[in-house]
C-alpha cells in the first residue's frame, strides 16, 4: 500500500555520491510524493537536484553516529547505499566504512525513530547457487563467497540485519539485492575501481579486444543504475518489508559480452585466468581481487519476480544495453558532478 495522500516524505540517503546514489537521489527528488531529499556522503558535491540539500559525514568515524541521528530526525526513510570497494589489499579500513559504518547507520535510525530503513544488498551477499533456470528467490542463503571481502561483508551484515529486525520490530527493514549495476555517468569510477586508474578506456572500443575467455560459470545479471534506483524509490513509498532481487534480462554470457566488444570466445580453464589475476593483483597491478573473481563465477541466477509482483517495478533498460552505456562511458571518460563519480580516460 502506498503513501496516498499522506504529507510529503522527508528521505535521507547516506552514500548520495556514487553510481547507485546519484540515481536514487534524482528517482526520489522527482516523485511528487517526496517533500525533500538530504544526501549524505563524505564530500559535499557540487550537484544541483530540485528538493535536495546536502551534508558531509564520513559513516567511517568513530564518532558518526551523533552526527548521523540527528540527520536523521523527522526522516520518513533512510535509503543506505554508502559502501567502500578499495583498497582490497587493506580489509580493515573497508570493515571499518562498510560494516562498522553500516552498523552506525542502523543504531542511528533506531535512535531517531526512523520508520524506514532501505539498505543496499547485493547479489554478492548469496551462497554459491545454480547458473541457469528460473533464478534463485530471496530465501537464497546469504552466506557469501568467504574469500572475497566485499561478499564477507555483505553477508556479515544480512546477518545484523537479521537480529535488527527483531531487536526493532518497529522499523520496516528493506533489502534490496541487485546485479551488477552500470550507467555511463559511473563508467570511469567504476574503471577505476575493478581495472585501475590507468586502463585506458579508447581500448574497450569494438574491434580492439581480440578474444573475451569463456569460463565455466561465467554468467552473470546486469540491470541500468537508474531502474535499480526506481525500484529503490518504490520501497521507500510502499509498505514492504524484507529482500527484493533486482536485474534485467538476458543473463550476461561470454558471448554476449564479446558480441559487445566485437570480439570472439576463447574457451579457457579458469585456474589459468584466475593465476594470471592473482599474479597481477599481488603485484599491484589490478585492483580486483581473485576472491572477487571466484565469487562471479559462483553467484547464482537470481529471480526478481517478487520486485516485479510487489513493488510493481520493471526496468526499461535490458542488460546488454546498460552494459553499452558503461562500455560507452569507459571509451569517453564520462562522469558526474560528485567527487567519486568524476570523470576522465585516464590517471
């Protein structure tokens, strides 16, 4: 059931700079139902978006929790998106942002009598699943991939979650559980982020990538950034509670991407390609982890039937299209107006 004719909600998104914020902050700033927007993040941006204001606050600092609260105060929802992908070879200060910050972010909705808390899961928070047929449900265990730290972490905190839901019956605890989530504007930070400062983005051009490996279990669900930020906004709006996964059609294959890149498939034992990431990885020379890489091949289908049926969500845009607008903005440099977001080919 929706808000109706209720006055206008009062939403704050912690972590309102990076690929998922931005498009959250912009879906909920244009529903009339939303009377203002806060976005929190740890650089105040320089970003105009109608309904919108913003505040600095690093959910890392032992002390954020005071300053988290009383963000909080006569919110409708917090959306919770704010998450740390590097250093991987540092899992203590990603802990630090993503679990104990998320850990803050919880304590200060309770604290401030939020009735809403939307958090930002992911499909890496699943137990190694099947790679085909209709797609696992939400009931899915949550146990991770244990080797990589961003599916450690995700799991760990499925777990708080589970206990925070009993300790605070009284907030409605929203998980949403996406794929791999891509737009243009995030392009450059998410090259940044999995291939390296400098990867130059001219070589994802069709043609220049002769050969994409065909590895067993390489099968994964991308969905666009900003349909993934609509059905964020409709869990603010309705009266659900619990997980919802969140993905496009088709499931990505080998062929499909090397269809995108103009390349062909090479059939590869993935020991060999996981020996060449480690190696590389170990040397400083890729910031992607070889746990990460184990945990992809892994991730099971997922079935987003419940989002479809419940929050009456569809995205518009299909997988390989978003995987073309990321692809687009790797080759461009493209960006946005927040520090994380920031474009540029290279360095």
């Amino acid at each position: 059931m929706e808000t109706g004719g209720a006055a206008p909600l009062r939403v704050v998104v912690v972590g309102a700079t990076g690929n998922v914020g931005t498009s959250v902050v912009r879906a909920l700033a244009a529903d009339p139902r939303v009377g203002s927007v806060l976005g929190l993040a740890r650089r105040r941006p320089d970003m105009d978006v109608p309904k919108t204001t913003w505040e600095a606050v690093d959910v890392s600092d032992d002390d954020a929790g005071p300053a988290l609260a009383r963000h909080f105060a006569e919110a409708s929802a917090v959306v919770h998106l704010a998450w740390r992908f590097q250093p991987t070879h540092d899992p203590v200060t990603t802990w630090r942002a993503n679990v104990l910050g998320s850990l803050r972010v919880f304590d200060a909705v309770a604290a401030a009598n939020v009735p809403a808390l939307v958090y930002a899961s992911s499909v890496g928070a699943y137990a190694p699943g099947p790679k085909s047929g209709p797609g696992v449900s939400e009931a899915w265990p949550t146990h991770g991939w244990p080797e990589a730290a961003y599916c450690r972490e995700k799991a760990y905190l499925e777990r708080v979650l589970d206990a925070y839901e009993r300790e605070h019956p009284e907030v409605r605890v929203v998980r949403m559980r996406p794929g791999f989530l891509f737009k243009e504007e995030s392009a450059s930070e998410q090259r940044r982020i999995f291939a390296g400062k400098f990867f130059p983005g001219a070589l994802l051009r069709p043609g220049l990538i002769p050969v994409v490996p065909d590895l067993e279990g390489l099968r994964f669900q991308t969905l666009h950034t900003d349909d993934a930020a609509q059905a964020y906004r409709l869990a603010v709006l309705a009266d659900v509670r619990g997980a919802f996964n969140l993905a496009a059609d088709p499931v990505v294959d080998a062929r499909q991407l090397a269809g995108l890149l103009g390349a062909r498939t090479v059939r590869l034992p993935r020991g060999a390609v996981r020996g060449a990431l480690s190696a590389a990885w170990r040397l400083r020379l890729a910031p992607a982890s070889p746990g990460l890489f184990d945990a992809v091949l892994r991730l099971p289908v997922m079935s987003a039937e419940r989002a479809r049926r419940e929050l009456g969500w569809q995205p518009t845009t299909s997988s390989l299209e978003a995987l073309e607008a990321f692809l687009r903005g790797v080759r461009t440099g493209a960006g946005d107006q927040t520090a994380p977001l920031s474009g540029r080919r290279i360095g």
